[in-house]
C-alpha cells in the first residue's frame, strides 16, 4: 500500500529537565554561553557600552559648560571695551554697581512698606 495512507506516528517527547536537555546539546549550549559572556563583556567592560555612553553624557555636560563659559567671556571682553573708553559706561557702572554719587548729588532712597 501506498505510505500517504498511514498515519504517521509521531514520537512523544519524554519530559527532561533543563540539565539533560542541556546535555544533549552540548555544542549548542557551549555556543550560548560564549555568546552570553561576549555580550557581557561588551557591555560592562571598561572600553564597553556603557562606560561609552556615561562618557558621552559627561561630554556633553562639559561642552555645555564650556559654551556657557565662552558667552560669559565674551560678554565680559565688551563691557571691558565699554569701559576702557566710555566715560559714560564707567559712570553707570559705578552707580549701580557701587552705589557711588557725584558730589552735590542727594541720593533719595524708597523703602516699601512693612506688612
């Protein structure tokens, strides 16, 4: 007779525990753990993952801190030109920075209500 007729048996599976399935695939399992460990050491490693990403982190906050710096630097380089000059700039800077006065002037000062 012909085999498209039969069923085909099909070969139960013994339940095993995970060691001897481990076992049986010996090469497989050797595989995984090697794999396993790559994937670990490209991670945590001190060249790894993520030492790379808390370095870009940290470089950013430094380059941010820089960019601050050097709008602070530049600001400071023109109110330095205004005052090398400017006899003007050094007459506002020293009223409202030191609160000085020319003399003959009368300074008046509010002092807003105590609640």
């Amino acid at each position: 007779m012909d085999s498209k007729y039969f069923r085909k048996i099909k070969k139960k599976l013994a339940p095993r525990s995970i060691g001897e399935q481990l076992w049986s695939h010996k090469r497989w399992t050797a595989f995984g753990v090697v794999v396993f460990i790559g994937l670990l050491i490209v991670v945590f490693a001190d060249n790894g993952v993520m030492q790379r990403r808390k370095l870009e982190r940290d470089r950013a906050v430094l380059m941010e801190k820089i960019r601050v710096a050097e709008e602070d630097q530049k600001r400071l380089r023109e109110q330095s030109r205004a005052l090398d000059g400017d006899k003007k700039a050094v007459e506002k800077v020293a009223r409202e920075k030191y609160g000085m006065v020319r003399e003959g002037e009368k300074v008046y000062k509010i002092v807003p209500p105590k609640q």
